[in-house]
C-alpha cells in the first residue's frame, strides 16, 4: 500500500509501482499534484494508475483477503480543504459528500473481510499534540491536523463494520525543530488501529554504508490484526530494524 507523495507529479514512482508484480493500492498525496493546477498532470496519474488508485473507492481484488478503500485523494490534513486540481477532476465535493463517498466505498466491501481504510492524511480526533499521529508540529498552535471526512466517514462505516486499520501518511515521523518523534500508532475504544508510515526520507544509510528502507509491516491472522511494526529493510531483505508496535496478546491457556 502506498500512502501518496510519491515524487511532486513526476510519473517515475507511478510506473515502478506498476511493475510490482504483488498487489498494490495507492492513494496520491497532496504533493502528486505537482505543480500544475488544472489537474491535468494529476489526472494523467489516476489514468496511469487506474484500478491501483483506490481514492474514494474500493481497490477490488481476490487476494490477499482483505478489503482496502481509499479516503479522499490528495489530501493536506487539516480538516478539509478540496485542492483545485481534485476539484478540477472529480467537481466541488464538500466535506458531507467525501465522507459520504468514503462510507459508500465501505459498503462495497466484503464484511467478512478484515476493512483496511487507506488515506494520505489520518483522520482528525487522533491527538492535537504536535506528536499525535496526524498533530500539526510545523507552526503553532500545535493543533489536531487530521481530516474530519474521514473521521466523519469512520463514525458511520462503523455502524456497519468496524474498520481494522486505517493506514496514512503526510504527518512525518521527525518532528519539526528536533523536538523528537511523532507517535505512529493508535487504537481507538472500538479495536479500529491507526498507523502513520510517514517515516521521511524512507531510505537512508547505516553507519557500515548500507541502504535501508522504511517499510511499515502489518499482519492480520484469521482476520485479526495480529502485527504491527516499522521496519527498515537491508538491500538483501533482512531486517536490520524493527520497531514493533502492536502485538496481539496470545489468549491465556
Ligand atoms: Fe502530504
């Protein structure tokens, strides 16, 4: 799953993405607008990404057995704001009407099928501490930076399903002003489990020169959310770290 600001409407990443031959859902960031206004260069993404972009949508497959649906595309947080260049493409849509289309986008999925909601930005409600999941840490007020359409649409979806995970990016991991990092992981009172992969730059060096990436692992078993980790790969695909940050408790004998 790709969280969006994939390289400012440069259609590198695109084509790369579409040679992964595992399956992939994207949902394209505030910085895949790149910058031309009209929306053209955007909408020449969406057609080169076609069913992969799960934007308000279901990212319909077989395998592997979950469901994915895509929050609004190329979000900035803070609140709502519908960027021209969405505009341009899918028309005025207000903050009722994306939340609505993200809860129909729910309805499609399969309810046996862990719900894996993915999103650019996180939803508001998470935090309004600068090193809350989606908390604005670049400018004070630190406030709540999440996405209300989605919070809004999370509400609803719930009355039919819960949803297992929702999974986003745009507020990175290091905060502004080295003033530490940003809290990645969540639950909410209903099980739903929120987790920020915005580790940026995602690849860097170690101190014997190697590269590593950032990947953030989930796992479910027999539905259930069972792992949850970040994890900085080696260039071999071994694991040189990792950060867990949900474990599901085995049941007490
Ligand atoms: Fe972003």
């Amino acid at each position: 799953m790709f969280v969006g600001d994939l390289g400012e409407g440069d259609l590198k990443t695109i084509k790369a993405i579409k040679k992964i031959p595992i399956p992939t859902a994207v949902i394209l960031g505030n910085h895949d607008r790149g910058y031309d206004g009209s929306g053209d260069l955007l909408k020449i993404q969406l057609r080169m990404l076609g069913d992969l972009h799960c934007g308000w949508d279901l990212r319909e497959w077989d395998f592997p057995l979950v469901s994915v649906i895509g929050a609004r595309p190329c979000s900035s947080g803070g609140g709502f704001h519908l960027s021209k260049e969405v505009k341009a493409i899918f028309g005025p849509i207000s903050l009722e009407e994306s939340a609505e289309k993200i809860v129909l986008a729910a309805k499609k999925a399969h309810k046996d099928l862990p719900l894996i909601i993915l999103a650019h930005s996180g939803p508001s409600g998470l935090g309004s501490e600068a090193s809350s999941p989606c908390g604005r840490d670049w400018k004070r007020p630190y406030i709540d930076w999440g996405d209300k359409d989605l919070a809004i649409a999370i509400d609803k979806i719930r009355m039919h399903k819960v949803p297992n995970l929702v999974v986003f990016g745009h507020t990175h991991h290091e905060l502004k002003n080295n003033a530490g990092v940003r809290k990645t992981f969540a639950r909410d009172q209903w099980g739903t489990a929120y987790l920020n992969t915005a580790a940026v730059p995602r690849s860097g060096y170690d101190s014997n020169g190697n590269l590593l990436t950032h990947f953030s692992w989930v796992e479910f078993k027999n539905g259930v959310l069972n792992d949850v980790s970040h994890r900085w790969y080696r260039e071999d695909g071994s694991i040189a770290y990792n950060e867990q940050l949900y474990t599901l408790k085995p049941i007490a004998e």
